[in-house]
C-alpha cells in the first residue's frame, strides 16, 4: 500500500503523486513516514524532504511548513519548494558559497538581526544545494 503526497506551495504543487517512503525535515531531526504511519501533525525545519516512489529517490528543498499525515496521505503545505532535478547544481553551489562567507563575516558582530537572516539564507542555500546533488 503507498502513500499519497502532497507538496505544496505557495505558488504551485511541487509533488502529487503516490509514494512509497518519506524523509521529512522536521524541526526535531528527520522524520520517516511509511504507509500505516500513525495520524501526524508537525513542523518542517527548513532542508531536504526525499520521496521514494518507486526504487529511486527524489530530493525536494523544502523552506519550512507543516506536514499532516493521516489514512496514508501525507500533506505538506510549505512557505517554497524546489525538486532537485529542477535546481541547477553550480549555481546552487554558488548561492551556497556566498551564504555561507555572510554568514562567517557576520560572527564577529552584535547584529542579532543580520545574523538570523544570514542564518536562514544558509539553511536556505544549503537545502537547494543539497537537494541538487551537492554535498554539504
């Protein structure tokens, strides 16, 4: 028996279609869902959701949401999407390169604000690059 998945966001549906396995991002570490899986409700962390709808893996970057997981449907609304087969791997890494030299430059202030937001558009460009095929 498979599950039914839903990734949607804001702007379109990412994936709609059955599955075998999910990998989600949680806020409290990575959570697998197979079919028979117990009725869900939890936050995503921002990072790399993998579907297995048949013997192979499908990446997808997820920006943070929530996921409900009842009767074998899995719904995961998030704040943006992208499949990895979708995101160009060198200027992923590129986005991912340049974060992260913000992110390191910023360590040495007290602008808490500056800090978060260069921390999110780490996570962000971490979850595209790796949802590419990049390794981080």
């Amino acid at each position: 028996m498979a599950l039914n998945v839903r990734v949607i966001a804001p702007d379109k549906t990412v994936w709609d279609s059955q599955a075998e396995e999910v990998i989600l991002p949680s806020t409290t570490g990575q959570l697998g869902i197979l079919s028979g899986h117990a009725p869900l409700l939890s936050a995503l962390d921002i990072g790399v959701m993998r579907v297995r709808p048949g013997k192979d893996w499908v990446a997808i970057a997820l920006m943070g949401g929530f996921a409900e997981v009842e009767n074998d449907q899995v719904t995961i609304l998030v704040n943006g999407a992208d499949r990895g087969d979708n995101i160009d791997t060198e200027s992923a890494r590129t986005a991912f390169t340049e974060a992260e030299a913000r992110f390191n430059q910023l360590q040495g202030t007290d602008n808490r604000q500056e800090k978060m937001q260069a921390t999110q558009a780490l996570k962000r460009a971490r979850a595209r690059f790796q949802a590419a095929g990049g390794m981080v």
